[in-house]
C-alpha cells in the first residue's frame, strides 16, 4: 500500500476558480452581505463543476454582442447611401428664395438716414399718421419720438423697464406704450407729457389703438387680450384663449376685428363687439411676435420665429402665400400702404421688400433688423436695429 499511487493527479485536476467559504459565524442570516456571499459561492461550486458549459455560455454571449454591434454598423451605413424623398409643398403655398446679389442694391448697406438715440436694442418703431415723426421703443426704457422733417427729439422717460409695444392714436395727437414694467401710458405726442397710466398685475407686451381712436386694445403675458374704451374710462372686453404672451395686435380697417399673435404659435381672429374667437391660425411653428391685415382689411400677414412670414385669408385661415426668404427667425413685418409689397426684417441681417401677390423679391437691405415699419405715405421705412439706432430708407418706385 506504500507504493500505490492516488487515482488523480492534484496538481493536473487543481481548479482555475479559488473556492472561498462564507466567514466563519456567519449563519446565513446576516444581511445583504451573506446573501451575497452564498450567491457568490454557489457560482464558483458551479464554476468548477461545469468549466465546459460555462465556456460555451460565455462564447455564445460574446457572439450575440458582435451580431448587435455589426447589424448597427450595417444600419448606419446603408442610411447614407438609400435615397432620401423630400416633402411635397402645398399647391396653394407658393415658398419662395430671393437670389442674394449685393451688387444689384448699390445702397442696401446705407440707409438714407441714421437716428442714434437708444442705448440698447430697439424694440419697436412707428409711424406718425402724418407720416413727419416716427417713435421708437427701447431696452433702455424710453420712448423716443424723431421729426424727420425737423430732426428734432423728444423723449419721453416713465418707463422702469423696457418698452414692448407703441401706438400712435389716428389723429397723431397721442402715443400709447406698453412695458414690461405692468404699466400702459399714453403720452401727448407733441410734448412728450404723459397723460393716462393704467397698471397692470402683468407684463404687457402689445397695444394697439382701434381706427376710429375710441378703444385701445393691449395683450400681456398672462395670456389675455384687454379692450379699454378711452372714452368711458373702463375695460370693455376680456379675451382669453391664447396659450402664451399676446405678443402683437392689429384692428381690422373697419374696427370690427382683431387679431393678436401670440408666443403660443398661433394667430386669433376675434369679433370685438362679442369677443368671440372667428377664427384660429396654426400653420406657422414657432413663436409670431408681429401680425397685420392688409391695407383693404382682405388678408393678414403673419411674421414667425419659424423664418417665415405667410399670408392668409382671415374669414378661413386659408394660406395664400409663404414667403420663404429669411434664413433665421422674423422679428418684424409691415405692409406697403397699397397693399402690394411687404417689408420683413429678420435676425438673419436682412430687411426684404417682396411682392406681396405672388411672393417676387424686389430688394434686401443689410442690417442687424429687429423691427420695421412702413410710412402712411409709402415713401420710407423704418428699421431698427440691436445698436438703438434707426434706420431710414426712402423706398424706390
């Protein structure tokens, strides 16, 4: 018996996994530490006793990632070569490009006259009725009034914050703004006096005098439309339904409509004498900060931070026309008086003067826009822009 031998070798069967016993006194009943600790020793025991299954378990995990990762490699490379379809346009939507040539606007970089003034951006710009002033409003809490006849200034300080909305009352005599700071005033427009101050609980963002100058409507960023009859002293109207800040509003020629963009991308027609809502426009996808109805009151022009500035029918909502010549969004947009040609200034640097029947361009003017505005007269526009200053340019026939 000396000389026999044990029927294995220990150091041939010796296994590759160490086998480790739970700590001595433990009873199982420790915690989470002796659960994990038996896990453990079960997996080793099963470790040592099935090397062979263990190996082709790990094989075919290892073969099952690599079909993952090369059937995403093949994915996103038969993605660059298969064609890609482009959506079809509307058959009523006319999108349009103007060809960027600078050379074809000798004076596109020079307006014909140039009213510092702001010490900041240049929110918004008006026309006087009589087409001799115009008022501008500011980030630096003023309104300031030009005479470009004169070029004499006036401005008016009130204000605690920045000025978001302007309005010239129809007879000239009367300026209404709207500011962050809660407040609506209405100033004379020949001395600069303030005259009526109404507060609100809320920002307001826009304002606008109604054609026959007896109501005044303002929207704020708690969503509601306000119409205040001037002559009674007292609001009249309350329209809600927007979803964001009434970011502009516009009477229709007659006074009968109003219609207000909103930062919730949408446009409402209201009927002022019910305050019902007419009418709800929501092609555009992105904010509309500026909203305005032709000169014969047939159609409505709306400018969106989407690049785009389309026109429609406010009885249905119908599109008639997307001018697609903006290359970032659209801050400002006005009408030529006679109802042919549509200015739209843009964060893209540029104010465009296009046909307003089929969408043509006619001119670009370079300039860092934040708003425009067409005179009564149709012999100028306005621009602002993020320096305070405004921009004048005499238009050509």
């Amino acid at each position: 018996m000396k000389n026999s031998q044990p029927l294995h070798d220990s150091t041939e069967d010796r296994p590759e996994v160490e086998i480790t016993d739970l700590p001595e006194g433990s009873d199982g009943n420790g915690g989470s530490m002796a659960w994990l600790a038996r896990g453990l020793l079960a997996w080793q025991h099963s470790v040592v006793r099935h090397p062979d299954m263990w190996r082709l378990a790990s094989l075919c995990s290892l073969g099952l990632l690599l079909l993952v990762v090369l059937g995403f490699m093949l994915s996103n490379i038969s993605g660059l070569f298969a064609p890609h379809t482009r959506p079809t346009a509307n058959s009523f939507v006319f999108p349009t490009r103007p060809p960027f040539n600078p050379n074809l606007y000798p004076h596109s970089n020079h307006p014909d006259a140039l009213y510092p003034g702001h010490q900041n951006y240049v929110e918004q710009v008006v026309w006087s009725p009589d087409s001799t002033r115009f008022a501008s409003g500011g980030f630096d809490d003023t309104v300031q009034v030009w005479n470009i006849v004169t070029h004499k200034e006036l401005i008016y300080r009130g204000h605690k914050d920045e000025i978001l909305g302007l309005s010239w009352s129809p007879d000239g005599k009367y300026l209404a703004s709207a500011s962050r700071d809660t407040t609506l005033q209405i100033w004379d427009a020949t001395t600069g006096k303030r005259v009526w101050i109404y507060h609100d609980s809320n920002s307001l963002y826009s304002v606008s005098w109604s054609p026959d100058g007896k109501m005044l409507a303002f929207g704020d960023d708690a969503d509601v439309v306000h119409i205040w009859d001037m002559r009674a002293n007292r609001e009249v109207h309350l329209l809600s339904g927007h979803q964001g800040a009434v970011l502009d509003i516009a009477w229709s020629p007659d006074g009968a409509r109003l219609a207000t963009s909103s930062l919730d991308f949408t446009v409402r027609i209201w009927q002022v004498s019910s305050g019902k809502t007419l009418v709800i426009y929501t092609r555009h996808g992105d904010a509309v900060p500026v909203v305005a109805w032709s000169p014969d009151g047939n159609l409505i022009a709306s400018a969106s931070h989407d690049t785009t500035v389309q026109i429609w029918n406010p009885a249905n909502g119908q599109p008639v026309l997307d001018y697609q010549g903006h290359d970032n969004a659209v801050y400002g947009m006005a009408w030529s008086p006679d109802g042919k040609r549509i200015a739209s200034a843009s964060e893209d640097g540029t104010v465009q003067v296009w046909n307003a029947l089929d969408g043509a361009h006619i001119i670009t003017y370079f300039i860092a826009a934040t708003c425009v505005a067409w005179s009564p007269d149709g012999k100028h526009i306005a621009v602002g822009n993020k320096s305070g200053e405004v921009a004048i340019w005499n238009m050509r026939a």
